[in-house]
C-alpha cells in the first residue's frame, strides 16, 4: 500500500493513498509523528496506568479507569466489531499500524527521555479505549451525586434551583444556516466544540484521500477517521453535546463471602460478584491495590463491601451502554468518510452509540439534517436523577429512544446545548444564552457568508448577568432615593435590556435602608451602564466579574448552605461535580431570582460585593486574569510564561469559561472553530488552539494560537497542487 504525506502553511497533513486501509496506516503514522507524547499519555490514561509517570496526581483517574473497566470494555467492543464489522475492525488494526511503525521511526518526543519512558505499544484495541477514556465523563453522571447530595443536605427544592441550565459542563456551539440564507446558495455549517484546552490540543486537522473518500476536518487524535466534524466535498456535518442522560449509577448492597463478594439483586437474592485485584504503579510512590468489582448492574466505581474511604456504607455501580453492548459505535467511521449526501450521514450515525450528539449535516444537492444520534436506554425517570438502590426493583433498562429529529426555523437551525431536540432524553442542559444570541445574530442579516461566520464566534454578549444587574439596579435606586443624588461614573447610566429580560424584573429580599457608600453607588451606575461584553480590554467586565465572584463567594460561605460545603467522600476525580463554589457559581441565575433562597438576604449579600470591589477594585482588564489555563501532562519550559488573556465567558457564544468565586482563569474554551461551506469546500475556513503539531521544536506547534485568541481562521486547502510533499523516510 503506497500513501504520501503532505503540507499545507500551517504544518496539516494532508494524506493521500491507494485504499481507506492503507489511508488508515498513514493517518497512525502521521498522528505519531505528530503527537507522540500525547499518543501515550493517552494509552496510558486508557489503560489506568498513567500514574506510573505523572505521579500521585493521576491516581484518582487510573483508579476509575481500572474500577469502571475501561480497558477491559475496549478490548469486548474491539472484539464484537471484529466479528460483526471485519472491514472496520481491519481499517482500526491498519491505524494502529500506523501508529506503532511512527512511534519507532519518529524522532523522540523529549517528554520520553524526562519520564524514563519508551513508546508503548498499541493494541488493536487502543483507539476504542482512548474514545472512551475520553468520553466516559461526558454525560456527567457524577451530577447524579450532586443532586442526591444538595438534596440530603438542603431539600428536594434545592435540585432545581442549582440544576444545571446552570454548571458547567462538556459543550459546544453549532448552527446550520441553509441555503436559503447564504449568499452562495449553499449551506454552511459553522460552530466550535467546547473542551478542556490541552496541549497539543484534543482535536488534529487532517486531510484524507484516496480514490474512495477525500475528507477534510477534525479526527481525534488515536482514534482513525473523522468522527465529530467533516466535510467530503458533497456534505459536511458537524457536533453538539445533546446533553443526553444515558448513563446511571446504582447504590450497591455489597457483602463479602468466603468466595468472594456478593451483591443483593432486584429479586431479594444475594448473586455472586466478579472480583479480582489490580496494582497501580505510582511515580516516586509505593505501588497501589485497586479491587475490581462488577455486578449485573456494571462495575463498582466507588466504595465497596466497607463502603466509602470514610468508612460511609456506600457502593456505586456504573451502567454504560458499550459495557452492555460491546458497542462503542466505531461501525459509523468508515460510512462517514464515504458519505456523499445528508442521507448517507443519516444512515450512518444509526450506528452511533456515544457519546450523544445533536448532529447537523447538510449536502451540495441542498439536503439538510439536524437530528440526535447516539444510543440512549429506557428506564425509569428516577435513573436520570440520582443513584438508584439496585436492589429495588423497577430500575431496569429496557429498550432504547429512538433518536428524535429536528428541523429548521427560519432557515437555520441552532444547537449551544441548550434544551432542544434531545430534551425528552436528557435531564439539565446549559442555559439558553448561547443559543438565544446565535439565533439573534444570524436573525440579523439576511444573507451569510463563510468570511462572516467568525463575527458569530467572539461575540462576546453576557446575557447571564441580567440577575446580578437587576439587584444593583435596585440598590443604586435605593441609593439615590435615600440621598436624592444621582452616581458619577463619567457616563450616564441607562435603562438597558439584555434581550432576555429587562434590569428592572427581580425577585428577592428587598434593599435595606442604608445607602451605599459613593464609591460603591458609584461602582454599581457604571456596571449598569456597561454594554455586557465580556471583552479582554474591558475595564468593565472585569469589574462585573469581580462583584459576581463577590457574590458567589459570599453566597456559598453562607450558613444556610454550609451543610452542602462538605461533600461526600467519592473519589477525587468525582469532586469537582460535588464542590459547592462552582455550583453557586453556575447557578447563580437562579439563585439570584428564587422567591426565596433559604432565608439569605440577596440584596445584603449584593451590597456587600459591591462595597468590597468598590473598596478594592480590579486593577486592570477582564483579559488580565482571566487567561488560558491549559493542560500539560508535563510542564513545559518553552510554554509563555504568561498564558495570554481572553475574552469571553461561561455563557458568551465565545465561550471562555472561568469558575467564578474560585478563578478567573479559563481551562475549557474552544478547542477548534471550523465554518464548512458547501458551495466550495476550499472557502471553508477552521483554527484550533496552539497549532497542528504537538511535537517539541516544531514550528507548527503554537503558530495558530494569535489567530485563535483574535477570533481568525485559516483555509481550508484540499488541492495537493497547493501542497508541499512530505518525505517518508
């Protein structure tokens, strides 16, 4: 099999080789070369091994990998697609192929010689494992234990009022503006997926040719194919998080025999549970036990026969789809590849199984589709809310939804998360904001082009802060009531609308008598006069986030949610979902509008912020602390000593998300913005974070990035005229 590999300016590959096999080899091998480094943080993290280099700090991760079985499900799927897909498993084997020839024959990443590590060899199996490593968080079913958490501690209500339209979670931004609305006639398809922003970051661009296929878009890198966003020339597609719920958790009655251990069933009967050891090599520290259990739920992925590390009597099991089904849904790459039309998109996410996507896709022939794709059970409405005692029974899963479909409106169609097609199968979605403004702004002009898609992308509107404003509104009125005099903030304050809700709509306690101080009174007139962007040069955005961290702060310390500051002893890579400061934080819309809050006086709470930022405000712009924070496996000696600053925020369409109250520093951003335009592939246009190189030295590694943070992109080329010829050797 012949493949030759080449270039474009920005150091892409472009692949072009004699069959989808062969294709498949270079695609490894290229992605090696690349990315080595990240190619084995990522087989280790697969396999729960990663510990064995990055130290103590892995170990909670490694523990839930090997407890939820993640390799073990890995190497089931690979083998049932064998046996049901022999043409797919092949096209996986030739990739891993790829892989482990470019691991040997590329230069050697340094990241290797500091850890005292080799490449690892990849298995058939591994690019399964990887994509479910990499997913498995995706539905959030630790919010499972929040809920159950917030609701022992301060009432059923408290669910809803810290639900998740709301936290912050895995997301992206997607629109699909039909043909009707473009200046081309041909659709376009235009968004940025939310992530955790790594470097190198989680998404390659890559070219892939041969006579059966030419696709353009972004793979994830150990993992063959296109999966998330691509464009074939004839049709494009693209992604959201549906926010579907299709994984549950089941409070487990463990208890140990002579034999081993057992769990009590739905039937009254005590059933025999798989158990065995696992020992998980820590750097620098002795080496770890880990006990594996799985009943016929699924895997024990917290506590046990003793319960939790507190001595709690807890045991949680897992139940996920492809543990049940051996299916992870590998069988709708190749299909992808090969489409020509929505129709053979449509076809070929039947075979998706997770995670679960809204998916937009549209063709040269004017077809469209906008439709859910994954695999998610029925089961009892409780499931989807909190952990459930498996040993009732009624918990059962029993089928799978059909994925519902959606259409257009207006002739475009708009997915930021938000509660939408996929509504009936999910239980909390991200607010509205995001998609509210897309739609707004796409509403704006008549005709769209792919050149005008990134005003869409930084647009940086804080819709969200409507809540907070209100109650400063109220506030300085109060003020200039009580005085008679009205603030001076050098511009005149108005009654502005965010195009949710006016600043004059609140509920909540009633302001107290005492006016504010000047500088306060003073501090509240210029945020009401603040035109809402969330821009990295703004003086007054980072004056509004600093009076909302104020208030997240003092809203969590207070004592009427004290009971919930202390949460359960799970594992340390579930406490983030059970931490009571971010939850305040991405709550706090409803917090702030509750008729009431626990008996908090929000006004008080509101004053106060006011008068501690105005004591003290920010020196500087929202973009002087709230910067990138990536992730690196291994701090890096030749990365900015000053990660550079942002615009945007949580609910912005720029969505650049800090934890208010906790940081303002920004780990989860867009980690690619791509516009495909189906009128000529070649004006298509995408970006991601860094650059397409992870490998050391490489000039390609960060020569993306100043385009990134301005919003730009750069062309999509798929002519190989226009390319450079890469030498094998």
């Amino acid at each position: 099999m012949s493949a030759e590999t080449y270039r474009d300016a920005w150091g892409i590959p472009h692949l072009r080789a004699d069959s989808a096999a062969g294709l498949a080899r270079a695609q490894g091998r290229v992605t090696a070369r690349d990315r080595a480094w990240q190619l084995e943080v990522e087989r280790h993290r697969a396999q729960g091994t990663s510990a064995s280099f990055l130290g103590p700090e892995a170990l909670s991760w490694d523990r839930l990998a090997r407890r939820a079985r993640l390799a073990d499900t890995a190497r089931r799927c690979f083998t049932a697609l064998e046996r049901q897909d022999p043409e797919t498993a092949a096209w996986v084997r030739a990739y891993v192929d790829g892989v482990n020839e470019g691991l040997t024959t590329g230069e050697p990443a340094p990241e290797f010689a500091r850890t005292g590590l080799a490449p690892g060899r990849w298995e058939p199996w591994t690019p399964l494992g990887v994509w479910l490593a990499t997913h498995i968080l995706f539905a959030g079913f630790p919010a499972k234990l929040w809920r159950e958490h917030i609701a022992a501690h301060l009432g059923p209500e408290a669910v809803a009022l810290f639900a998740a339209d709301g936290p912050g979670t895995a997301g992206s931004n997607g629109w699909l503006v039909s043909g009707g609305r473009t200046t081309t006639g041909h659709a376009l398809i235009a968004g940025d997926p939310h992530r955790f922003i790594e470097e190198p970051g989680v998404y390659q661009q890559i070219h892939l040719s041969c006579p059966e296929f030419d696709v353009v878009g972004l793979a994830v890198p150990g993992v063959p194919g296109i999966a998330h966003f691509g464009h074939t020339g004839t049709v494009a597609w693209a992604i959201t998080n549906a926010m579907a719920d299709y994984q549950d958790l089941y409070r487990e009655r463990l208890r140990r025999t002579g034999a081993g251990v057992e769990a009590l069933g739905p039937d009254g009967t005590w059933h025999r549970a798989a158990r065995h050891t696992e020992r998980i090599d820590v750097a620098e520290e002795e080496t770890v036990e880990v006990e594996v259990i799985e009943t016929g739920r699924g895997p024990v992925i917290a506590g046990g026969p003793e319960g939790l590390d507190d001595g709690t009597p807890a045991a949680l099991s897992l139940r996920y789809p492809p543990r049940v089904t051996a299916d992870l849904g590998f069988g709708a790459l190749l299909p992808l590849l090969r489409a020509r039309t929505v129709a053979d998109v449509d076809r070929a996410l039947d075979a998706w199984t997770e995670p679960v996507n809204v998916v937009q896709a549209a063709d040269t022939g004017g077809g469209l589709l906008h439709r859910v794709a994954g695999r998610v059970p029925v089961r009892p409405e409780a499931n989807g809310l909190r952990p459930v005692p498996a040993w009732e029974p009624g918990h059962e899963w029993t089928g799978w939804h059909t994925p519902p479909r959606a259409g257009l409106t207006d002739g475009v169609a708009v997915m930021a998360n938000q509660r939408g097609p996929a509504t009936h199968l999910g239980v909390e979605f991200a607010p509205p904001h995001r998609a509210d403004r897309i739609t707004a702004l796409l509403a704006g002009r008549e005709r769209w082009s792919a050149s005008d898609m990134p005003t869409i992308h930084t647009d940086t509107h804080l819709a969200s802060a409507t809540p907070l404003l209100a109650h400063i509104k109220r506030l300085t009125t109060a003020t200039t009531q009580t005085t008679g005099t009205t603030p001076t903030t050098g511009t005149t304050p108005t009654t502005q609308t965010t195009g949710t809700a006016p600043l004059t709509q609140t509920t909540g306690a009633a302001p107290g008598t005492t006016p504010l101080t000047p500088e306060a009174a003073a501090l509240g007139a210029r945020l009401l006069a603040w035109d809402r962007r969330m821009d990295a040069d703004s003086t007054d955005a980072a004056a509004y986030a600093a009076v909302r961290a104020a208030v997240v702060r003092r809203l969590a310390a207070h004592p009427a949610l004290a009971p919930a500051a202390v949460a359960p002893a799970y594992p340390e890579v579930l406490q983030p979902w059970l931490a009571l400061v971010p939850r305040v934080a991405y709550a706090l819309e409803h917090l702030l509008r509750a008729d009431d809050l626990y008996g908090i006086d929000r006004a008080a709470t509101v004053r106060a912020a006011l008068e501690e930022v105005a004591a003290d405000p920010p020196a500087g712009t929202w973009g002087d602390t709230h910067r990138l924070a990536p992730w690196r496996a291994l701090p890096d000696a030749t990365a900015p000593a000053k990660e550079p600053g942002l615009s945007g925020d949580h609910d912005c369409v720029l969505c650049t998300s800090p934890v208010p109250g906790l940081t303002d520093r920004a780990a989860r951003g867009p980690a690619a913005r791509y516009v495909w335009d189906l009128a000529d592939r070649q004006n298509s246009r995408w970006v991601v974070p860094h650059g397409a190189s992870g490998a050391p030295g490489s000039a390609h590694r960060r020569d993306q990035q100043a385009l990134w943070l301005t919003g730009e992109l750069v062309p999509v080329v798929t002519d190989f005229t226009r390319l450079t010829k890469e030498s094998d050797d």
